[in-house]
C-alpha cells in the first residue's frame, strides 16, 4: 500500500511539470509580437530567449513574450493581436 501512494504522489508531481514544459508553441525567430503588454524588462537578468521564457513562466497571466536581442528588451504579453517581422526578435506563446 505504501508504494502506491508514493508511486501515485511521483506522478502527482511530475505530471503537472510535464504538460507545463510543453505548454510553449515553437520559438518564431525573426518575428515581434503586439498586443497588451503585461511587462517590458531591460535588465541583464532577462537578456536571454530562455531567461525570457522562464520570467513569462512565472507569471500566470502572461500568454506571449518577445525577445528582442538588439534593443535587450524581454517584452511579455496578456493578449496578442499580431506578429509583425523584426530582426532580431525571438518571440514565443503558449499552447
């Protein structure tokens, strides 16, 4: 009895971390987002496609973020209109 509930607990655990890694659409590189704009970060902490992701992760209302490597911006949305070309810009919505 005491294997499956750790067994169970196991995959209580891991399921939710599961699905929510492959919430993420394809990376669009090239391509910039618009729409309602949750937060724009300039630091160096968010200077990364991935570092990017993680921040929009943590935030539960965030649907999109854009990465845009020559103004060092990570730009994260609540709502998305369009997906306009843009050098530079690595942008990324949830499933």
């Amino acid at each position: 009895m005491k294997n499956v509930i750790k067994a169970s607990l196991i995959v209580m655990m891991v399921l939710p971390a599961m699905s929510f890694a492959s919430s993420w659409k394809p990376v669009e590189e090239g391509k910039a987002l618009s729409g309602k704009i949750h937060e724009v970060k300039t630091i160096r902490k968010y200077r990364s496609v991935e570092k990017c992701r993680a921040f929009a992760d943590s935030k539960p209302t965030v649907v999109a973020f854009t990465f845009d490597r020559n103004k060092s911006t990570c730009t994260t949305f609540t709502s998305v209109r369009s997906r306009p070309d843009r050098d530079g810009a690595f942008s990324q919505e949830k499933g």
